[in-house]
C-alpha cells in the first residue's frame, strides 16, 4: 500500500462518515499528485491540467468534481494548486488562534486574499487569473509538478531550478540524517 492509502483509492466503497468529514472541511480519502507534466497556456490565460492531476482532484474532493484551490505561493515564483478539501482543512488549523487574533488574521489573509477557486471546463481546461500569471512568471508554457497533496505550476526554467534546488536539499538531509 503507498502512503496516505493511495492504493486504497479505487474500487473501495467509501465509509459512510464522508459526507459529514467534507462538511468539516477535513478531507476523506487522500491523493496524490505525481510527476512532471508540460503543457501550453494558450493567449486567453487557458491552460489543461493533466489528466492524472484531474483525477487526483476528483479523488480527494470525494467525487464531488474538480473543485481546485489555485494560489500564489508565498515561497516560490509559482502557483500552488490544492484540492479544494484540501485547502478548506486549513481553515480548522486557523480556529485555535480565534477570531480575532492578529496571528489568525495575517496567515488568513496570507493564504486566501489571493487564491481563487475554479473548476475545469469539460476539455479540462482552467483560466489562470492575470495576478497569478504574473507572480510565477508565467509565458507560453508551463510546466505542472507534482508535490504529493498539492501541485505547482512553473515557468519550464524556473520548474527546472526549483527541482534541482529540492534535489540536493533532498540529498543533504538523507545524508545527514540518514535516510535512504
């Protein structure tokens, strides 16, 4: 079985308990987002999303659709994707710090004064808002990685130093900590 009961995604009934964990924000089963995928963003603003991330987001949103969470990442020069059960488990975390906590208010207004909602058209199609093209820097071509539970969308260049930089973080922690 892989992690996070991947394997356990196809052809298993689901606990009846799901509806009520989706209405808490807290996602059923979980999905992944693999691999490295290159695809064209067309003048207006369009893009498709690969196909397995389609699924991924149909898997982890219970069936329930597509429902994806595109934001500009706070660390990088690209856009983050969440499923958007995901992305909705992160309002639970916020509830401890209160209502009106200044922590509460910064990593609230830090993660969702700029995301955006959206749903892909039946070609699997989603339009990438202006803001969010800008802040990743974003052109003709795009590059989707796979992250695990979320995706990023790169400009190729950009997706290409990023992965090396990951790599020999990656590397240098196996060795120090020891990690095969």
């Amino acid at each position: 079985m892989f992690p996070h009961g991947v394997a356990a995604c196809r052809g298993v009934r689901r606990p009846a308990g799901n509806a009520d964990r989706r209405a808490k924000g807290v996602p059923g089963r979980m999905s992944q987002f693999f691999g490295r995928h290159t695809n064209r963003l067309d003048a207006k603003g369009r893009v498709s999303i690969p196909a397995s991330f389609r699924a991924a987001l149909r898997r982890a949103n219970e069936g329930d659709g597509g429902g994806l969470v595109l934001r500009p990442s706070h660390q990088y020069d690209c856009i983050e994707g969440w499923p958007e059960t995901t992305f909705t488990a992160l309002a639970q975390r916020l509830r401890p710090l209160g209502l009106f906590n200044a922590a509460q208010d910064n990593f609230a207004l830090a993660i969702y004064a700029d995301a955006y909602t959206m749903e892909a058209d039946k070609e699997g199609r989603i339009v990438l808002p202006e803001g969010l093209v800008a802040h990743a820097k974003l052109s003709e071509t795009v590059v989707f990685l796979g992250a695990g539970q979320t995706f990023q969308i790169w400009e190729p260049a950009g997706a290409e130093r990023r992965l090396a930089e990951a790599r020999e973080a990656a590397k240098a922690l196996s060795l120090a900590e020891g990690i095969a």
